[in-house]
C-alpha cells in the first residue's frame, strides 16, 4: 500500500541516495546544512585525502574505458598522473609524494586483474524505487560472476574494511538490489576491494538480508522526510532559492526557529574534525579538535591508506570521514 500522509493522500516518494540517508544517520545538523539550507553554509577547506581518493578512483573508472590492448599498469599510472587533483595538500612536495604513492598502488590494482574480464558498468548508476523510496546511487564496478553480478566498491581509507563492514553496509545492499532490479539478473555478493593493501572484504547477502537493508533505508528515509517537511513549511514561499535570512553576512548557516532546530540536532563527536561544516557548529568544535586539510593522510613509515576513517560509503559524492 501506498504510504500515506496526514491527509490520507498517497505520499511523494522520498528521493534520495544512500549518502543522503548515512548522512541523517551521522548527523542531522549536517544533513540540513547539506541537503536544504539553500545556498548551503560554506565548507572549510578540501581535504587532501579526498583528493587522493577521487584521483584513485577517477584513473580506475578511466582505466576500463581504455581500449583492452591498452589496459595495462603502466596506462594505470599514466592516468593516475593526469587526472592528479592538487586541492587539500601542504605544498607541492607533499602532493607529489602522495602522487606517486597513488600511482604504484593503482598500478599494482590493476595487475591483478583481467583486463579482459569487461565489467557489466563502471561508474554505473542505478536505482530502484518502493512505495516509499526512489533512490539512486554510483557503483565504482559491476561485475558479472558466472550467472550472478557482483558489486564492486574501491576503498582508500587507512583501515582495512572488514566482512562485518561489507556486510551492514546499506548503500552495498541497495546497490545490490537496484542493479538486480535493472540487470534482470541475481546480485548478492558486495566486495570491498581496499587498494593500500590490496585486501578484498567481502559479503553474500540473502533474499532476507537484502529485504531487511532495503527496510531500514524506508525507515530511515521515513523520518527524515517528516523533517524535511517540517523545515519546508516552516521556510515557506522562497525566493531565489534562499528560504530565510541567514545568521550572518555571506555564507553563515541559516538562522531557524528552535522547534525547527530540534529536528536537526548535531551529533557532536570525534567525527567532527572532519566535517565540511564545522566551522557553523559550537558543539562539533567543542567536541573535537580543529584538523588541517592534509591531517588524514597516513604520513607514518609502514602505515598504509589514505583516510582518517572508513567512513560508512565512498559512493556517488566521495564524503569526507
């Protein structure tokens, strides 16, 4: 049955993606600085560790659109190195190091693979929809496995994924799910392949485990669409795209009234060194200290990895930890 609304009519499906949905688990303050306060505060700086993986995760994608005779290390690296993203980093030695890392550990990636084992998509999105939910997401890699797809996710972050991180994943199950419903074709299994050690965590889902993904994300997407439709009212009528007066001159957060505030409430925890938006949050900055924009790169000799945290997904928009 169709979901319905206080008035008993049918309810607009939700559309969202499931960074949208991690993003209200993280934290509600953050999600309303990101997907409705309009314009959205300013973020700090880059971070040069989301640099490093999106210039990583760009050479792979292009990798696989190069012709198969050309789909060898050294190509991997060639990429790597021209699409190089400079933003976040100390100075120009620093990035050039960390250039250099991404590019053997990309070429070492793609030595292990088949070049000619062509993925069902690269950088494919995919969607599905409920009587709740329409939402869509990217997938780094889909493989086809004998009669079944795979889905593929490339991770960077200092620590190593787990079973345990493949298998609560939300965003893996309705990728999972979205590409079985478009493809036509079984898709269980999730693998998170992490480049620094070149380890793969992986998870075979059930019927059962997919459908429990699936009704958690209508839960979660439940809860923040009585939000969003709470602040819309409370915002009103807008006019070029700005539904209130804002705190401050510029780019400061919107000032809402406390009851609107209530719904969002921040999440204060270490976390917080990483938020785009902290400098438009007390509590986020008293609870952690203050990063600079290369503090998530795994500077000591022998560690490995890019990030400061896993972070719950990579997909479609590269977020910070």
């Amino acid at each position: 049955m169709e979901q319905l609304g206080l008035d008993g009519m049918p309810r607009r499906l939700y559309t969202c993606t499931p960074s949208r949905l991690n993003t209200w688990l993280d934290c509600r303050r953050r999600y309303r600085f990101t997907y409705l306060d309009r314009p959205a505060p300013q973020k700090g700086p880059p971070w040069a560790h989301n640099s490093v993986g999106a210039s990583v995760h760009n050479a792979l994608a292009a990798w696989w659109r190069e012709p198969y005779d050309r789909r060898t290390p050294v190509m991997a690296a060639v990429l790597l190195t021209n699409g190089w993203i400079r933003e976040g980093f100390r100075d120009e030695e620093q990035s050039a190091a960390w250039r250099d890392r991404a590019r053997e550990m990309v070429s070492s990636y793609v030595a292990t693979l088949d070049p000619g084992d062509e993925p069902v998509g690269v950088e494919r999105t995919v969607a599905t929809r409920t009587s709740v939910i329409a939402v869509s997401g990217r997938v780094d890699r889909l493989d086809r496995r004998g009669d079944e797809l795979v889905v593929v996710d490339y991770k960077t972050g200092r620590r190593p994924p787990t079973s345990d991180d493949a298998r609560s994943s939300i965003a893996l199950a309705v990728y999972a799910i979205a590409s079985s419903r478009m493809m036509r074709r079984a898709c269980r299994r999730v693998e998170l392949h992490h480049l620094p050690t070149e380890t793969v965590a992986e998870w075979e889902h059930t019927d059962e485990s997919l459908a429990r993904h699936l009704s958690r994300a209508e839960d979660i997407a439940t809860e923040a669409a009585d939000a969003d439709d709470a602040y819309r009212e409370w915002a009103g009528p807008t006019k070029g795209g700005v539904p209130a007066p804002r705190r401050e001159e510029g780019a400061g957060a919107l000032a809402v009234p406390p009851e609107i505030d209530r719904l969002f409430p921040p999440e204060p925890g270490p976390i917080c060194s990483w938020c785009d938006f902290r400098r438009h949050c007390p509590e986020g900055r008293a609870a952690s200290p203050d990063r600079l924009p290369w503090d998530g790169l795994a500077e000591t000799p022998g560690s490995s990895g890019l990030s400061p945290a896993q972070g719950r997904d990579g997909g479609e928009d590269r977020p910070a930890p």
